[in-house]
C-alpha cells in the first residue's frame, strides 16, 4: 500500500506533462488553419456570383464597374406564395392548422458568375 502512495504523485505529473503537449500541438493546428482562411478570401475577391430573381437585372453596374460575366445560367424560383384552406370547412383565421401555403407566382433567377 505504501509502494502505490508513493507511486500516485509521480503517475499525476507524468498525466498533467502528456495533456500539456498535445495542447501545443493543437494551437499550431489552428493557426495553420487561419493562414488557408486568409488564402481563399484573397482569391475570392476576383469572382463574385450575382443573383437576380423575379424580373429584376441589374447587371449593368457590375459590367460598367469592369466585371466580365464567365457564366451565366438560370433557374426556376417561385417568386410569391398564397395560403389557401385544406378542406371547405376550414376557417383559415380561427384555424391555422388548416392553411395551406401554395406556390402563385413562378418566375426565373437568373445567376451570374462574374470574374474581374
């Protein structure tokens, strides 16, 4: 039982000693990862993509601004919503649980990539 009192000090340090090291590694693993993050922000600022939705362009700004467009596609978007009843007896004001919310109106984002 002595031998084991004896023993317990010397097994507590080599624990605290062991979880010292793997925190310095890890705070050299953060900072590697800030430096890919600074990186990847610098390259970013070159493109940009541009989102136009429901009729509205205003590419014109970015073009006269001296952006090129790379590419450009579009997709189809619902532009508004309508709530409607579930069933004839649905009171839509008293009874929320029985509105419906449907698509109205479909429209077209068009997205832009553009690059300088």
């Amino acid at each position: 039982m002595k031998n084991i009192i004896k023993i317990f000090p010397i097994f507590v340090c080599l624990i605290l000693i062991s979880s010292c090291k793997t925190l310095l590694n890890e705070d050299i693993f953060i900072d590697e990862s800030k430096e890919n993050i600074e990186k990847d922000s610098i390259t970013e600022n070159n493109q940009i993509e541009i989102r136009f939705s429901c009729g509205e362009d205003g590419i014109s700004k970015y073009t006269d601004d001296g952006w090129v467009v790379v590419k450009e596609y579009s997709e189809e978007k619902i532009c508004t919503w309508k709530s409607v009843p579930a069933s004839k007896n649905c009171d839509m004001e008293k009874d929320k649980g029985c509105k419906i919310t449907k698509p109205d109106k479909i429209g077209q984002e068009k997205i832009y990539l553009l690059e300088r």
